[in-house]
C-alpha cells in the first residue's frame, strides 16, 4: 500500500510504503520464512532491502 505524503513530501520521497508477505490461506509463514528480500530500482538508496520484522 502506498500512503501519499503530501507537502510533507520530500522531492523524491513523495509516498510511504507499506508491503505485507502472506500465504496463500492466511497462514503463518514463520516456520518457511526468515528474511524477504525487496529489489528497488537501481536509482534508489540501498535498492536492495532485507526485512526479518514480523508484525
């Protein structure tokens, strides 16, 4: 999910993000999965970003 950030924005930071990674069913991936890895565009900060956060 993409929040827009309005004139809070910075010239390229404009929206916040939000991704969730879920199974098929709902069911909890704890047990399969320890990191997630997310490639940007090459343009960005750090376009290769690695999650092991579980809310």
């Amino acid at each position: 999910m993409a929040f827009y950030l309005g004139k809070k924005a910075e010239e390229f930071a404009t929206h916040r993000w939000t991704l969730y990674v879920r199974g098929p069913r709902d069911e909890d991936l704890s047990s399969f999965v320890e990191k997630v890895i997310f490639t940007l565009h090459p343009s960005f900060p750090q376009p290769i970003r690695g999650k092991t956060q579980c809310i």
